[in-house]
C-alpha cells in the first residue's frame, strides 16, 4: 500500500499552474518587471508559437545586472532546454528524468498544450506529506498485527522485524 499509492501519483496532482510564457521579442526589462510583480521563478521563451526553452529567475536577474541590460530581449538569451512530461505520467517518472538530466523543473503537457511546471519543492513539499501519512498508516499496521513478521530483501538483509502483540 505504502508504495503503490506514491507510485501512481500523477505530475497533475501536485505541479504547478503558477507559470508564464513569453514571446522572445519581449524586452528582459519587461520581462523582469513582470517577474518581480508575480513572484514568478521561471518564464518560459516561445518563438512563433513554439516554446523553445525557458529562463531562470536568477539567470535573468545575473543578466539583468549588465550594462547592456535595456537592449537586450529574451531572444539574446540563451535558454535553458525544457524537458516534458504528459498530465497522466507519475511523479516518480518526473523525478527519475530530473535527477539523470539534472534540471530542477518538468514541464506538464495536455494535449500538446503546456497546462503546468513541476518543480523538484514541488515534489519534496507536496510529496512529502503523502509518504508521511502513508508512513504512519504503515506502522500503525505493524503495531496491530498480532503475529511476528519478518521481512528480509533479496540480500538477505532484515527489512522489517515485527515481534507481533
């Protein structure tokens, strides 16, 4: 049960909605008014109505500080690579392709429609809690079994070692 239920855990359930896309002839002043004034961690660059990456919050605001800074569009920056993922793939999926590409953030897709960003405080503060209660679940079971369980892996190492009541 403990792991089931985490493993089913759908991107859609815990990703974010809090995301914004811009064309890439928006100039990074504006981009970076719009940043401050929603509190956003990412903008996301679209080029003739493809997305073609998206921009850190503190990669904008190290450029920001440059004197060439008011000419500059989101064009003249170089864009981080988006990796997606589908509404319906699991959490667990999302957090395997984070860890081996090393990126921090997923894209949520909806038939070809970007609909949210999964970002890894997502899956540790809203993950978290479910395994947490799943946890206690677990070992209020194991407290009322009245028969002694051992559980041993395919090392031969002891897992779980019940003494029953």
């Amino acid at each position: 049960m403990f792991f089931n239920q985490t493993k089913r855990l759908k991107v859609k359930d815990i990703m974010s909605k809090d995301f914004i896309v811009f064309d890439s002839d928006i100039s990074l002043r504006r981009c970076v008014e719009h940043i401050a004034l929603n509190n956003l961690k990412e903008v996301i660059v679209r080029h003739h109505e493809k997305l073609t990456g998206y921009i850190k919050f503190d990669d904008i605001i190290k450029i920001s500080l440059s004197q060439s800074f008011p000419e500059k569009k989101l064009f003249d920056i170089r864009a981080n690579k988006p990796f997606y993922l589908n509404v319906d793939d699991t959490v667990l999926m999302a957090k395997d392709i984070m860890r081996e590409n090393q990126v921090d953030r997923v894209f949520i897709l909806e038939d070809e429609k970007l609909v949210g960003v999964l970002r890894t405080q997502d899956i540790v503060y809203k993950l978290y809690p479910k395994i947490q209660a799943n946890e206690d679940l677990y070992e209020l079971l194991w407290d009322n079994v009245h028969e002694g369980i051992c559980i041993i892996d395919n090392k031969g190492t002891v897992c779980i070692w019940g003494r029953g009541n």
